[in-house]
C-alpha cells in the first residue's frame, strides 16, 4: 500500500448487543484449544510487551498488574507476551531460559487465575531472536566495528587510485574512511557494512559464516523444547510458539531465508526447521498440553511469502500436531525505517508494520480487520486438508457486531483484540453484561505503539490521566506521568 494513499478514517458508529445478543453469540461460545484445553470464549487477547519485566528478565509487580488487569476483563484467554528461550541477558523482556524464571511465572499465572475468577486460559508465547544492535555513531563504526579484510581494502585501492591502502595499517584504513565523503563510503563498503553503519547491524538467518546461526536448526528445538516444558511446569495452559514478524523462526519460513543446508530455498527446506521446533516441542511436553503457532499470513514484504504460501504451512502445522493458529501480517524489518543514530530499527515503522497494527490513517480499506481474510484463506485450506484445528484472527478488531459476523460467516473460529483490549481490558465483560456503551474505544493512533518502540513501559493514551499522583495505590510509569493500568471500571458488578 502507498502511504501517501493512506487517508484518516473515522471511528465506525457500533451497536452493543443486548445481554441476550451476547449470550447468543459465538463470540462467546466456548472452544477447544487441542485435546486438554477449552476457553470458556473465542475472545483472546493476543500478545503484547509492555516493558515490564527486570532488566534480567524476571517477572515484577508491574508484569503482575499488567496481566491481572487484563483478566479481570475474563478474555477466554490470553497470551503473555512474547518471552525469550535463551539464557542470555535480553532487556526488559520476559525470559523462559531457566529454572530460576519458573517461580515469576508461577505467580503470573496464579494472579491471572485469581483476577479472572479462574475463567481465563493463559498460554506463554515463547520467541527466539537474533542479534541487532543499534544504529552506531559513524565515528564508532569506522573505528571499531567495521571489519577491515582484504575484499575493502582492494575497494578503497581502487577507489582512491593508491594501492597502499593494500597493506596500509588498519588504524590508517579507519582514519580514512571515517573521513571520507558518502560517496567513498558507498563504494567501499559491502552492502551488508553499510546497512550496519546506516541501520545497526543485524544478524540473519542466512549468516552461516557464524557457527551458532548455521547451528540453529541443531539449537533451536532443544531450547524451544525448554521454554514450553517450562512454561507448562510454571502452570500455563498452554504454549505458543512465536513463528511471526522479525524473528529468527519467521526468517526461517521466509523466502529471503536461502541457506543451503537444508533449511532454505523451497518452501518444503523453509518449514522444516519450524515443523522440527513443533517435534521437540511435542517430544518433551508429550501430544496432551496445548500448542499453538502464531505466524504471518502474508510477510507484506517484497520477496516475502504471500497468502498462498502462508495455507500451506498451515496444513504443515497441523499435521505436526499444533493445536491452534493465529494469523498475523507483517512486522518485518526489512522494510522498517532507518532509526536514528542511537537507535535500533524498529519492525513495525514500515509498510509491513502498517500491516501488523494498522492505524486509522490508511488506504481505503481501512484498518479495521483487514487481516480477516487471511485467517478465513488458511482456514479454508485446514478444512480442505481435513483438520478442524482453531484459526485465530487479529487487526483492527473493535466491535462486537464485527468479531460476531467474522465467527457467523465461518472466517474464523477466534478473534482477537490487542490494542482495543489495552485501551478497555473490561470491554469483552461490558459487552457480555449488555453495557458495551460503557466501552472505551481505541482510537487506532498507536500511541502505545510508539512506547513500544522506545521500550518504554506501555500505556494507553486513553486511561486517565488526572489521577491523583500521590495516591500509592495507583502505579506510575518510571518517568511519574502516566498510570501503569487501565483505571478500575467503576460500573463493575459484583460476581
Ligand atoms: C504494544 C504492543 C506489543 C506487541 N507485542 C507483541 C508480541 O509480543 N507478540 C506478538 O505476536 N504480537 C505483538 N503485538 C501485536 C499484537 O498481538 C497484534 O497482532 C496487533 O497489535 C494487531 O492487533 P490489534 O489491531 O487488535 O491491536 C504487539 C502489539 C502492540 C500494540
Ligand atoms: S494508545 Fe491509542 S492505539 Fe493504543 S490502545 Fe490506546 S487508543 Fe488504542
């Protein structure tokens, strides 16, 4: 979609249901999430990082509040955002690498239970990722990142005509280049070096010159194996693996993804990985608990795998034994824009990131489940292949009416509300009660978005802001202006 097609589209005027309504639709009928798991509903709030864990990964009060908010809302399931596999010091991002993380995650699923009155079924997205690093200052790349071998060197003799720069030291080499003009830069550097110094470096799936990315296919089922016999240990209902958007599972899928050893070029090499994460998945946890795949139904990238591809995999999935999917779109970072310097690049700042959290300010579609046919399109081929396995959609899921015809006309067996979820975490109760006009509507602006971006805590521009600052009860974000959760809904009645 061209962006500069894009126009702003107005909030749809709704109408809530009745309590009867509700009651009658499918939206709120149960299902079955594989052979141990049922939701008590088809509302899911599918996840999302809100920058709250330690800084080593462990589960705080704040991570507590968070997904005790959203329960309180009794979603039939929700799933914990997307949570590192590996051992390794991530940031403020949930980790599932270790023992030690088990009893953090313990108490999230209890307080879920507890908030939820035990109606919510909660699965941990489990996520594995490659490194990035952030755009780098030019003086810093040129001297110390860049690496200087002899393929730059024969670049820079014949770009300055002097075939010194052939055994020159290397500080010199640096010198040079630190100083040279854009032009210098641009014919010197690999494509690959100058990306790293205009975007921060970042690793791929295809760098099979560094052992532990060619090792993948060898690490990847043993630690995705880990997180889930974990998570599931921690007392989650379920596990989902994070196969989409940028990272190192959807590069596998991809078809930018041209490793040679097996795990790459056609779309059979491309899932294989995936399918042998699933094995070793279903090898520690046995055939009972429940796992599901998120993935992309389109990487809106060029050179990217479109619907077509995205049914096939499905049919894949299900025969490995996944007990649900959920279709997401986009996300990439090949597409994002270039970050500031400082920064790192951001999957979610391109026309795939569009894709995945569309705003308001769109083509003539509109934001407003336009991924629906994406799920309905590898629904289609599940059935056709002759498995009943859930679909969840997301994207622009705002209504009631919309999330009832998307179940009614067969799209879908699930769906899923992520921002509208984060602006009113009590809006699937509100409607259940026949109150939807007490919902408070997501503006569809991406400002939580944005925070996300910066991996600041996220919020939403829609909670109250006048609260009263000194009250202990109400947690604030670090920087003391905005509440951490969803202000109570006063009209809440009682159990
Ligand atoms: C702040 C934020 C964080 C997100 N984090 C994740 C994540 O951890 N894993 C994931 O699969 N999707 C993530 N998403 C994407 C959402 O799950 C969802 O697919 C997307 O927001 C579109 O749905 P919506 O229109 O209902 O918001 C995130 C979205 C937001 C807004
Ligand atoms: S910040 Fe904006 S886009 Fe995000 S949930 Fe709130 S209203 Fe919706």
């Amino acid at each position: 979609m061209d962006s500069h097609r894009r126009v702003r589209h107005a909030l749809p005027e709704v109408r809530w249901p009745t309590e009867e309504e509700a009651a009658a639709s499918p939206w709120f009928s149960p299902v079955s999430l594989g052979r141990t798991v049922t939701a008590e509903q088809r509302t899911w709030v599918p996840a999302m990082v809100p920058w709250r864990a330690t800084e080593e990964g462990f589960v705080t009060r704040a991570v507590l509040d968070w997904y005790g908010r959203f329960a309180r809302g009794r979603p039939g399931v929700i799933v914990v955002e997307a949570t590192g596999i590996r051992d390794v010091p991530s940031g403020p991002l949930l980790r599932v690498g270790h023992d030690r993380f088990l009893p953090g995650l313990g108490e999230l699923v209890e307080t879920v239970r507890r908030e939820s009155g035990g109606r919510t079924r909660l699965l941990l997205q489990v996520l594995d990722f490659l490194a990035i690093r952030r755009r780098p200052e030019p003086a810093k790349f040129f001297g110390r990142f860049l690496a200087v071998d002899a393929a730059l060197r024969e670049r820079m003799a014949e770009a300055d005509g002097n075939d010194s720069w052939r055994s020159a030291p290397e500080t010199a080499v640096r010198e040079r280049l630190a100083a040279a003009d854009r032009a210098t830069v641009e014919r010197v550097l690999s494509p690959r070096d100058l990306e790293s110094l205009d975007r921060g470096y970042r690793e791929r799936v295809t760098d099979t010159h560094l052992a532990h990315v060619r090792e993948l296919p060898r690490t990847l089922p043993g630690l995705f194996a880990g997180a889930a016999r974990r998570g599931l240990a921690a007392g989650f209902d379920g596990i989902e693996l994070h196969f989409a958007h940028a990272y190192t599972m959807a590069s596998f899928l991809s078809p930018l993804n041209t490793r040679t050893d097996g795990y790459g070029g056609s779309r059979e090499n491309r899932v294989r990985l995936p399918v042998e994460v699933l094995a070793a998945v279903r090898e520690r946890v046995g055939r009972e608990p429940c796992v599901g795949i998120r993935y992309l139904g389109d990487e809106v990238i060029e050179g990217g795998f479109r619907g077509e591809e995205a049914a096939w995999f499905s049919v894949r999935f299900a025969e490995a034994g996944a007990d649900y999917l959920s279709l997401s779109k986009g996300g990439k970072f090949e597409d994002a824009k270039t970050p500031r310097v400082g920064e790192a690049v951001y999957p979610y700042t391109g026309e795939s990131g569009h894709e995945c959290m569309p705003t308001v300010h769109s083509d003539e579609r509109g934001p407003f489940g336009r991924n629906v046919p994406l799920a309905a399109a590898v629904r289609r081929a599940l059935r056709a292949a002759g498995h009943g396995i859930p679909v969840v959609t997301s994207g622009g899921i705002h209504s009631f009416e919309q999330a009832d015809a998307i179940l009614r006309r067969g799209e879908a067996d699930i769906v899923a509300a992520a921002r509208q979820s984060l602006a009113d975490p009590d809006w699937f109760r509100k409607i259940r009660l026949g109150r939807g006009k007490e919902v408070r509507r997501c503006e569809f602006t991406n400002y939580c978005e944005g925070l996300d971006q910066r991996h600041k805590q996220v919020t939403c521009k829609l909670w109250d802001r006048k609260f009263d600052r000194d009250d202990p009860a109400i947690a604030r974000s670090s920087d003391g202006k905005r509440r951490l959760v969803a202000p109570e809904w006063d009209g809440l009645p009682p159990d």
